[in-house]
C-alpha cells in the first residue's frame, strides 16, 4: 500500500529561509571574516582594559573610554614597530631566497636518473611562490580591510558592555547571568590564549634566529622570522618552517641540514615539555585531533585567516558545549 507524504507550507517555507540563509552567508563570507577577526581582538583585549581600568589618574578611577584608547594605541604602536623593523630585512631576504631557488634545487641532483629537472620545477615552484607573495603582499595592501577591522573593533570595545546586556537580553530572564558568565570565560580563555602564543612566537622566533645563525645557516632572519610567525599555525606551522629550513641547510651542506633538523626537533621538545605546560597552562588544552580536524575545517571555509582563527574558535565552541551540557544534566 503507498504511503501519501505530505508536505506542509511551514516546512517549504522553513526550507526556502534556511537555504536562502545559506546563501547569503555565503555571499557574506569577507564581511563575516572581518567580523569574526574583530570578535576574535575584542576578546582578545578585553582583559587588558579591565586591567588598566583598575588604575586610577588623578584621583579618578581610569574610564573605559580611555583605556579602549591607550591599549588600541599600543597595539597600533607595536604593530608598526614590528612591520617597519621586521618587514623590510624579510622581505629582502625572502627574494634573495627566491632568487637563489634554482642554485638550491640544482645542488639536489643526485644522479643523472634522479637528477631535478628545473624546467619542469622552477614554473611550478614561482607560481607557489609568486601565490604566496601576492598572498602576503595583499593582507598589508588592502588598507580598507585592515581599517574595518580595527574600526569594528575599537567601536565594539568601546561599547562592549552595553553589547553584551543587549545580547543576554535576548535570553530569558533565568538564562541571562549564566549568558553572562559565559562571555566572561570567553574573554579570559581567548586573552590566555592570545597572550601565550605571542610569548611563543617570541620565543620560538628567537631560539630559532640564534640556532641558524650558530649553525651558519643562510637566510637566517627570514627563516626566525617565518619560524615565529608559523607557530600560530598549530601543528603545521612548526613542521613546514623545519622543512623550508632544513631545505636551505642541506643545500649548503649536508652537515648543516642535519643540524637544523636537530636543532628544530630541539625546540620543539623544549617547548612542548616546558614552555607549552608553563605558558598556556591556563589555556584549554585539546588533543592533536582536534586540532587537526580544526584546522583543516577553517582553512577550508576561510583559507589562512581561517586556520589561524581555528583553535580560538574551538575554545569557544568547546566552553558554549560544555555550559549546554551542563544545563541539560
């Protein structure tokens, strides 16, 4: 006997929104980003403007206003201080490096049967290179995103108490302080978890700097550099920085390569023994599957802003799963 399946007008009218929400998520993906990157550094600052609220000027207890100012002007002072210092020394090296791709593939060939053929290399390898300069050089061309950004930002942060008791009044009345308790744990998470990975980055970048330039290695202000700026990249980052390393060491010498090798694997045990447990003790820690499957999710949805932003994305997700869990036991 067939079965009449009935359609009612609600689920079609239901369907037809969610798909078309869809879509215009999908349309809206820049501007989504620029919002979720000016979530990410309201979060990120929070902590620090309660701090320096906490101080007092003549006589007078330190206003928001004012320290929403001073901190984004620090951070627009350190910012320019590391662009005008570490900039121009990368990106000058970085073309010596593209320059000298060729000699340092040339010195791979090995036998004739397993020689490197540069012709069927070198187009490749400038189109990587070429979409990974035009890459870079486009995040600090496109002035007016990075002005949304920190103009979204700095007008969130300075109204950022207001907004969160206009979003926990869209809760009911019972629901609210809990709503409220969760942004708090957000913003402490996410500021742990900003202020331990640029202490990673320092540090890693400097290890890194010193160890090239014992071993003599070639390049060894661009490597720290890509060496730091890649720690951000969980799991990934270190391992590509090693290889690129390694792959100018070798080059050179095979003494050298190994040595940057053991050198890497060096920093890397004493930071996953020693920094790691010191620095982000108060950060939420999550196994190298998570991480993984985080990674690979953001990058698939927003490339490398979205790998960046996947392990403080997963913090949030992981401490709004845990507050529903626990209300629903």
């Amino acid at each position: 006997m067939d079965k009449q399946v009935v359609i009612s007008t609600r689920t079609i009218i239901t369907t037809l929104l969610l798909v078309l929400a869809g879509f215009v998520v999908y349309r809206l993906g820049t501007v989504i980003s620029i919002f979720l990157i000016a979530l990410l550094i309201v979060f990120a600052l929070e902590p620090v403007i309660r701090y320096m609220m906490r101080g007092v000027i003549l006589n007078r207890q330190v206003s928001r206003g004012l320290a929403v100012i001073v901190t984004y002007v620090v951070m627009l002072l350190l910012l320019a201080g590391v662009i005008s210092v570490g900039l121009p020394p990368f990106i000058i090296e970085s073309q010596k490096l593209l320059k000298s791709l060729g000699t340092i593939l040339q010195s791979f060939q090995l036998t004739d049967n397993t020689a490197v053929k540069l012709p069927d290399i070198l187009p490749e390898a400038s189109k990587l290179s070429g979409g990974v300069l035009s890459a870079t050089l486009s995040i600090f061309s496109n002035l007016a995103t990075i002005f949304s950004i920190f103009i979204m930002s700095l007008y969130m942060s300075l109204d950022w108490e207001n907004l969160k008791i206009k979003f926990a009044s869209m809760f009911p009345d019972k629901t609210k302080e809990a709503v409220a308790d969760t942004i708090n744990e957000i913003e402490t998470s996410i500021g742990h978890w900003v202020k331990g990975e640029m202490v990673l980055m320092v540090v890693v970048g400097l290890l890194s700097l010193i160890g090239l330039l014992a071993l003599e290695v070639k390049y060894p202000l661009a490597l720290a550099l890509i060496s730091g700026l890649l720690e951000i990249v969980p799991m990934l980052g270190p391992i590509l920085a090693a290889i690129l390393a390694a792959i100018i060491g070798f080059a050179d010498a095979p003494v050298k390569g190994i040595g940057v090798i053991v050198m890497y694997t060096v920093i890397q045990q004493f930071e996953n023994n020693i920094l790691v447990p010191k620095v982000m003790q108060k950060v939420s820690g999550f196994s190298p599957l998570i991480i993984l499957l985080a990674l690979l999710i953001g990058s698939e949805f927003f490339g490398v802003v979205g790998a960046i932003m996947s392990v403080p994305f997963t913090m949030i997700l992981t401490i709004l799963l845990k507050r529903f869990l626990r209300n629903q036991v």
